[in-house]
C-alpha cells in the first residue's frame, strides 16, 4: 500500500514477517519476496530503502525514487530530524510516560552504542486469563518515540523495562506470547510504526505520513476496547 509519493520518495506500508531487503545479516534464502522485491516487480521500477524495519515490524519505509535521493533523507535520521512513532502492545502496566536510557547493541553483536527511547502508556487491559504464574493477565497499549535507531532497540528497550513487546520471540515472554497463539490465533509482533514526519529536504516543507494499523491490531484493540490513533 503506498502511503505517500512525490517525485523524490515513497512511503509503504510494510507487512509483518517481510524483509525489507536482502541483507548478509538475515537468516534467508535469496528467493525470498522482500518489500524491495515487491516493489520493483510491481512498479518495474527499482527503488531504494532510505531506512529499515525489522522483518516482524509493520509499518512505514520510506524509499527514494533515486540513488541520488537516499542521503539527504538519511541524514534526517542521523540528525534526529525526523520524528518516528511506533505503538506497541505489551505485558503488563508500563508507567503513565518515561524515557529509557540504556546502551543497545550494534549490528556487529559487540559494541554497545547510546540508544534512547520515550513512552507513554495510552491503555490497559486485565483479562480472567491465567498466564503463569498469574490467575489473571494485563496488558497496554503503549506509544513509542525512539531518539537514536539501533537495530531491534524498541524489543530491547522494553525487555529493559520488564515490559516485553507481545509476539516478540527474542525479547518477549514466551507464556504470553502462547497466550495470545492459544487464545487470539496470534502469533505477529506487536509492534507498528505508524507515523514519520520531517522536514521535506527537496520540496522544503513539512511531511506527515500515517500508516493504518494491520488488521490482527483492530482485531486485539476491538476485543480489548482500546481505541487506536
């Protein structure tokens, strides 16, 4: 689903469980459809991703029509130029807001770099199902704003916080991600970039895209009665 589009990017809208491209690092095989892949064999143009999501992560990428194109909106993320929101679902009750300050590893799996994320909890559920070792289980609806982009640095960041992103098989509880699989027939990330906006670098004027979230999240928010953004 295209979101956006001038003569210098487009935005889409990632699915769950998609590659944004091929990469070294990405367990998978080389005939994997990826949104890169898509995108060309749709338009029968090549476009290039101007930043990533994980494979389990919906929501927007932005990619530029041209090679050309690509640093000056990179260089928007760099510099903390453009502003990024996320929501996510997760165990337990978060505080009201904070900011989560702790280093996050690098692509290389050594060195640990700065990385800083804020929160605000928009919602809260407790439901009469037991998830060990508790009678009942609570979950929130929370909404993310990362400073820094380190790779998997929103997962981590609520692991850190003992809030663990639902469906997430890395950073997650694995009691409640079965919860959601036995209960809901759910087994998709919960995690959803759902806006970027920034300071047009061609066109010089300010930029919103939103992006709708998936149908698995108005699913969860309808049984919950959680109201999306």
């Amino acid at each position: 689903m295209i979101l956006y589009e001038d003569d210098f990017v487009i935005a889409v809208a990632k699915p769950n469980n998609m590659l944004v491209h091929h990469s070294l690092m990405a367990r998978n095989q080389s005939d994997e459809q990826t949104l890169v892949s898509l995108l060309q064999e749709k338009y029968e143009k090549q476009y290039f991703p101007i930043h990533r999501l994980d494979r389990k992560t919906s929501g927007i990428v932005l990619c530029a029509k041209e090679k050309a194109f690509v640093a000056p909106f990179q260089a928007l993320f760099t510099s903390d130029q453009i502003q990024k929101v996320y929501y996510g679902i997760v165990r337990g009750f978060p505080p009201k807001s904070g900011v989560i300050d702790s280093p996050v590893k690098g692509r290389d799996a050594k060195v640990h770099k700065t990385a800083l994320t804020h929160f605000e909890t928009v919602a809260n559920v407790t439901l009469p199902i037991p998830v060990q070792p508790f009678p009942e289980s609570r979950y929130s609806l929370i909404k993310l704003l990362p400073k820094t982009g380190r790779m998997h640095q929103l997962r981590v960041h609520l692991n850190k916080i003992n809030h663990p992103l639902i469906g997430d098989p890395k950073y997650g509880d694995r009691f409640h991600n079965r919860m959601f699989q036995t209960e809901f027939k759910m087994s998709n990330l919960f995690l959803h970039a759902t806006s970027l906006s920034f300071q047009h670098p061609f066109l010089e004027k300010a930029i919103v895209i939103n992006c709708p979230f998936p149908k698995d999240w108005q699913e969860i928010a309808k049984r919950f009665k959680w109201n999306l953004p």
